[in-house]
C-alpha cells in the first residue's frame, strides 16, 4: 500500500494488472513478475469471499498491494474484505459526492466513517497490535472510485471535494456506453471527455486511472500520453488466450514448413 502511494507522490506511472478467476496461483505469479499491485475484481467474476482470502494471502506472500472491486457501493459487501486485509477499495459506478462520501465512509472507523470493528487476517488474527491498526492502517485504506457515466462527468466538480478518496479511476468501456458509443473509447466524443476527466482531476489535485483489458503497447501509449497516473491492464485470462494463441500458431507453422498437417 506504501509503496503504491509512494510512487504516485514520485510522479512514477504505477502499473497494474487483474485477476479473474479463483486460482490464486495468478495474482502470486503477477507479484512475483513486478507488478505495482494486483486488481482482484469481484464485479464481474465468480470470486466470493473466500477466494478473496486466498488471493490476498498470494499477493501478501510477493509483498504486492491487492485492491478489490467490491460488487457495488454497500458497506455490506466492504466489511469482509477489509477485515481480510485488502490495500484498498474500488467502488464501480460512482456518479455523484453523496455516493462517493458513502463509499469512503465504509473504509473509515469512526467519527470519519462508518466501518464496524473486527478486524481479523487485517491484524494478523490479534497478532499486531490493534490500537496502532486503528490509528494507522485502519484509517489509510485506498479508496477508488470509479468514473464510468455521464453523470459522473457532470458531477465530477462536486466529488473532487470529497475527503478520503484515494484516486478515481476512469472505466472507459462504460463510460463510453453512456455517451452512446459502447466499446469505441477512442471515439472523438469518448476522448474528449476523457481528457476533461483527467485535467479537473489534475487541477484538483488528486490522481486518476484506468482499468482496461487492451495490454498491448498502443495502449499504453494512449493512456500514458494522457497523462494518467496508473493503469490496471489485462488478466490471467487475456494472457492465457494470448498465450494458447501464440503456442497454437508456432505449432502450425512448424507443421507447415515440415509438410505435416494438423489433424
């Protein structure tokens, strides 16, 4: 967690990937490889909590930051996960102060917040000591909000000024969607908006990413070159297709040049 706010402070590009599907063995892999943090998502996949136990003890084991994307902004589905000992919250769908302020209430005890106590796996089951848990790593839980709506766009003035939000992250698929171009996010309408978003973000002082599945190098390209702060690129699943693709066409090639045919 250190670490990912530290590099942002250092004006470093913080860079990211996700995690998809229940095997933890990906998010130790992605550790180990040199990735600034993991995104364990649980919007869109089968992950339930306890799999979300699981992937934070790999991400622990390669000291790598694991933010999770709860299914939706209720301090119900928050609690477990912060009691396992995320680094962080991302909260989808976020479009106006009063969700945001809702969504930082949930990582934060009182009087900041709202969160209940009982911390478990977050204080090492009793271990450390839970006074400086409170006072500390309680209270310095990442929150993300994500901007994926026009709504969000229109009021995004009034949730820049909400305290406790880590960065917001632009989601480019949905935010297209509502403006009418689903899946074009480099439509001049969607690109525009996007650089809107990350100037007043900018202006205002805070940090801003991305979650996308492109990982290829134009990608990057375009969002560094927007300036943005960090990036959440790709899944074990994108690179276990890239990588059958890949083992699939040297085969039929080497099977070419040798005059066999793949039956």
């Amino acid at each position: 967690m250190t670490n990912f706010k530290e590099k942002l402070k250092q004006g470093q590009v913080v860079l990211g990937t996700h995690t998809c599907i229940n095997d933890p063995v990906g998010t130790e892999i992605f550790g180990d490889c040199g990735f600034d943090y993991v995104w364990i998502d649980m919007e869109h996949t089968g992950i339930t909590l306890d799999i979300i136990q699981l992937h934070l003890l790999a991400a622990r084991a390669t000291n790598t930051p694991a933010i999770v994307r709860v299914l939706w902004n209720e301090l119900y589905l928050v609690k477990p996960v912060l009691e396992m000992g995320a680094s962080g919250i991302v909260f989808p769908m976020i479009s106006n102060a009063e969700q945001a302020e809702k969504a930082v209430s949930y990582c934060k005890y009182p009087p900041a917040g709202v969160r209940g106590f009982g911390p478990k796996r977050a204080v090492r089951y009793g271990l450390d000591d839970v006074g400086q848990y409170i006072r500390e790593k309680g209270s310095d839980i990442m929150v993300f909000t994500q901007i994926e709506t026009v709504a969000a766009v229109k009021n995004l003035d009034e949730m820049l000024k909400v305290d406790g939000i880590t960065a917001f992250i632009i989601g480019p698929m949905d935010l297209s969607g509502s403006y009418g171009h689903f899946g074009d996010i480099r439509h001049p309408v969607v690109d525009k908006v996007t650089d809107e978003v990350i100037a007043r973000i900018h202006r205002a002082g805070k940090y801003v990413g991305t979650s996308v599945g492109d990982y290829s190098e134009d990608s990057f390209n375009y969002w560094i070159k927007k300036g943005i702060d960090f990036i959440s690129a790709g899944s074990e699943l994108d690179y276990m297709i890239s990588g059958g693709k890949e083992t699939l066409a040297n085969a039929r090639k080497a099977l070419s040049k040798a005059g066999r045919k793949q039956l």
